[in-house]
C-alpha cells in the first residue's frame, strides 16, 4: 500500500513541477475553435446525410 502512495504522490509532484501546461487564456480561445469547428462540421455531416437520405427515397419510389 506504501507504494501505491508513493506513486500517487509522485505523480502529482510530476504534475505540478514538470508538466508545462498551457495558459489559461489560450486554452479558452483553443477551446471555442474546437467548438466552433465541431459544430460547422457535425452540421456538414447532419446536411449530407439528409441530402443522400432524400436522394435514397427518391431512388426508391423511382422504382417502386
């Protein structure tokens, strides 16, 4: 169990002093670029996929 501690004691020691993390005001506007282009392009799929939907129906009442 001592280990176990030691470990995880390590590891925020590892954390805190060698870990170069990013600054807050550029995680933010990284942030909202994620976001934005997340939703830009889950709105490219969404468009396609009822674009080839309708296309799909309409191929199939061709043939019915």
């Amino acid at each position: 169990m001592a280990t176990f501690i030691n470990y995880i004691k390590d590891s925020f020691e590892e954390l805190k002093n060698n870990v170069s993390w990013t600054p807050r005001a550029e995680l933010q506007r990284l942030t909202v670029i994620v976001l934005v282009f997340s939703l830009l392009f889950s709105l490219a799929i969404w468009g396609a996929d009822t674009l080839l939907s309708r296309v799909v129906q309409v191929y199939f009442n061709l043939i019915n």
